[in-house]
C-alpha cells in the first residue's frame, strides 16, 4: 500500500461516519461523533485487511480500487435499502446482501489493476467529498444565537386553575388514528377503541399539527405554533418551559415525568421517573450501524458491546409501572406528563412470561408496528381502570404526537400521516369543545376554567428537513394534499 491509497482509505472511513453526523448533528455530541468515528476505524480497518489479502491471494496484486468499492459497498448498505424501503419497495436482507456480493465479486473478476493516474483521480474524487462534508456540515452551525420562539400566547400568563383537577396525559408516540390504522395498515383497531369508551373514554378525530415529535408535543404543550427555530432547540427545554407547564407550576401542580424511552429529562419537574435507564452514550449507535452491510445483525452487535445500548425492554417496563402506580392525584394535585415511545420503533415482543423483548430486525413493517401497538392496547387496557378507579377525578389524556409517516403497501393517503390518535377521559363536570388538533387540546381543557380562551386555527406543516426550522413549512390544502419543500 502506497501513501496516497492509506490516505484515500482515511479520507472515506472519515466520511462515513461525518456524513452520519450532519444529517443528526442536532441530536448528537461531538462525543458522539468521535465513538462512531473510532467504531468505523475498527471495522473498516478490519475490512481493508481482509479485502486487500483476499485480492493479492486471488490476483496476484492489490488492487485499491476494488478495497474502495467493497468499502463503499458495506458502508452503503444500509442506505440503500432504506431508500428503497422509503420509495415503497420492501426487500428482504437475504435478496439483498447476494446483489451486494455479486456486484463485488464482479468488480474482483472484471476490474483491471489501476494505473497511478486512475488512483489519483479517485484520491482527488475522496478529496472533493470530505470537503464538500465539512463545507455542509460547517454551513450547519452558521452563527445564530436567536432563541426559539413560539407565536405570542399571553393570554395564558395567568390563569386560575383552582377549577381543575390533576391531569395525566401519556403520549404513545406515532399512535394512528383509527381511520389510518384501517387505510394504511388494513388493521382493525375498533375493538380497543369501542373499550376504552366502556371504562368511559371519548374518542374525537383529531389531527396532529407536526408530524415529528419533537415540535408536534412542544407545540401541544406551548398552545401555539413554532414562529422560529433556533440552532440550539432543544425538546427537553421545549418541553421543560413550555406554557402549559408553567402554567401548572404556577398554580403549584406538582410536575411528574415519565420517561418512555425518548430520553427526555425535563429541568422543571419534580419527578423525572425512568430517565437513569436511559442515559446512555451510545444511544444512536444501533441507528448508525444500520447504514451499513451490519444492518440485520445490529442489535446482536449492540448487545454484544457492553454499555453500548439501553436497555429498551427495561425501560417500557419502568415506563407502564410508573403509570400504573400513579395514586392519589386528588391530594396534591399533579400534572403527568407520560412520553411513551411506541408503537414508534423500537419494536417489542412479550415473550411466555409477559416480559418485553426487543425484536431482532427492528424494521418497519406492518408485523413490527402493529406488534407495538399490541402491547400498547394491552398494557392500557390493564393500567387504565387501574388509573380511573386510584383517581378518579383526574382528567386523563390519551393522545399521540402525530401518526404513521411510512409507506408501506396499501398507503394512499399521504395526509392520515397527521391522522393521530385521541381519546379524553373527563370526570364529572368537564367537557371538551372538540379542538380539532393537537395545538388546541390545552386551550380546549383550560376552557373548563376560563371561558375567554379561544381555540387557535388548525394548520398543518411538513417536515423539509431534520433541522426543527425546516419542519415548519406549511401545507395550504389538505384536501390537495401535497408537501413543497424549498
Ligand atoms: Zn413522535
């Protein structure tokens, strides 16, 4: 091996894991980056030398231009069956990885040894890529020190929340209405749903206003819509200040978290229940190695590395035990704020004993999915009549962040992706003007207490982009349901 070829080997193993980390770079630390950058070495380290003694055996010589293309092959992987997952082809790993390996072992049979020239070109080609990488991932972090704002709301500055009692609401994420389970998912939910109305639950069709989560609840919790998007958004800290939480905290709510697996920590609680489970360095590490040929191993990988995951199945456990011992919520009165990451993925099996268990593929498809919200119904329907029957003058909400955003067969209505799930329990006394989105749910249940709070319009928005400033680009007609982005 010559020095422009290690280089050119260095220069792609830091661009894989530097191209991971502008797509996520508001959702990962530079600690972060430098653990995968170190993980990539290793492995790529690992297949350059197998690559380069499997060639010289075969052809006599080394050949770096098929090291690049069995690099490039592996580490691409991944990227590739997700684009055709979300372009609506779904292959399974045991076609795919054969056209993978066939195309290498074509590239061993049919590419002649390269001359110095053709080795500078692509070294000059590995120059241009690790340089527009840095140029894209420096344009990211332009100065901008605005702070995030939300449109002015002072109406709920203060109000006087002596009339209400406590109030739980626990998110399932991604959890579709039951419209879009039966269109998207040719799923019948109605029979959870028709038993949550016997324990005396209302359902309403509502739609989400977001459909990622890290705005849509944000945007719940604050009454309003995102006006700007700072840098720094941060969904603890959204969550954490938000006006509904304040609001609560002014009217001395005692605030409790229950942390269902989307790691979030909110300063201003009292309780952050479930959250030591999950703070974990690693958490994106089993995202990360599903870019690569790693993929349908992955999560025997992550267990076989210690510390390198969370452990998802403890975690939902903790999650519905909390719930479940939620007790005399009339005392002091308490606000509940129950994030659930399900049926949103990772997926879950109960094994013979009722115990969670991660699913191996964790892909999603119908099976997983609605595996997840098997689990779902059935741990609501248990915790529940527990909830109502230990207080039974709180007021309960059941409300998903948005629905399902993926296209599987069968999915002909792009809009049911803001088709989420909504199911109120009211103690006698209360009533709910139905607030049709998820922006208005606090406006509509703070009507029970001050009858000049008005209900905002219902707007939609798609998602552009990962940054939380390009998900605020506003959809004009619904009914003509198409998405621009700039
Ligand atoms: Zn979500």
């Amino acid at each position: 091996m010559n020095k422009i070829e290690i280089i050119s080997y260095i220069i792609f193993l830091v661009h894989v894991p530097l191209f991971y980390f502008s797509y996520n770079q508001f959702y990962l630390s530079f600690f972060d980056f430098f653990q995968l950058l170190g993980f990539t070495f290793l492995v790529g380290t690992i297949i350059i030398s197998i690559l380069f003694f499997l060639i010289r055996k075969i052809k006599n010589y080394n050949n770096p231009i098929i090291i690049f293309i069995g690099l490039f092959l592996f580490f691409s992987y991944g990227i590739f069956y997700q684009f055709l997952f979300d372009n609506n082809i779904s292959v399974k790993h045991i076609y795919l990885i054969p056209v993978f390996l066939s195309i290498f072992i074509l590239s061993i049979k049919y590419i002649p040894k390269p001359s110095k020239k053709i080795i500078m070109v692509v070294f000059t080609i590995f120059l241009v890529l690790i340089f527009t990488d840095i140029t894209s991932f420096l344009s990211n972090y332009e100065s901008d020190v605005a702070t995030t704002n939300w449109k002015d709301s002072n109406e709920f500055d203060f109000i006087d929340l002596s009339g209400l009692p406590s109030v739980i609401y626990i998110i399932p994420d991604e959890y579709p209405s039951e419209r879009a389970l039966k269109t998207n998912l040719n799923y019948d939910n109605s029979q959870f749903v028709h038993n949550l109305t016997e324990i005396g639950f209302e359902i309403n069709y509502i739609t989400s206003n977001y459909m990622y989560s890290d705005i849509s609840i944000p945007s719940t919790l604050n009454m309003n819509y995102l006006e700007k998007a700072s840098k720094s958004f941060s969904y603890n800290d959204e969550i954490s200040n938000s006006k509904i939480v304040e609001l609560f905290k002014k009217n001395n709510y005692e605030l409790i978290l229950i942390n269902g697996g989307t790691s979030v920590y909110a300063e201003s609680f009292d309780e952050n229940f479930c959250e030591n489970i999950n703070k974990n360095n690693f958490s994106y590490f089993t995202e990360y190695l599903g870019i690569s040929m790693l993929r349908p191993v992955r999560s025997i990988i992550v267990d076989i590395i210690p510390n390198s995951s969370i452990n998802e199945a403890e975690n939902r456990t903790c999650f519905f035990e909390q719930l479940n011992n939620l007790k005399n919520l009339e005392g002091e009165k308490k606000f509940v704020f129950a994030d659930l990451l399900m049926p949103h993925k990772p997926y879950f099996y109960q094994d013979e004993n009722g115990n969670l268990q991660e699913v191996n593929d964790n892909e999603i498809n119908k099976h997983n999915f609605i595996g997840n919200l098997e689990i779902v119904n059935d741990k609501l329907l248990t915790i529940l009549p527990n909830l109502i029957r230990n207080n039974p003058n709180s007021i309960i909400l059941l409300m998903s962040d948005h629905g399902f955003r993926y296209n599987l067969k069968n999915f002909d209505q792009d809009d049911l992706v803001f088709d989420n799930f909504f199911a109120i329990y009211l103690p006698e006394g209360y009533s709910l003007e139905n607030p049709g989105s998820t922006v208005n749910v606090f406006r509509s249940l703070l009507q029970n207490v001050n009858h000049d709070i008005q209900l905002t319009e219902n707007l939609h928005f798609a998602n552009c982009g990962l940054s939380p400033e390009s998900q605020r680009i506003q959809i004009d007609n619904m009914d003509n349901f198409s998405i621009r982005c700039p």
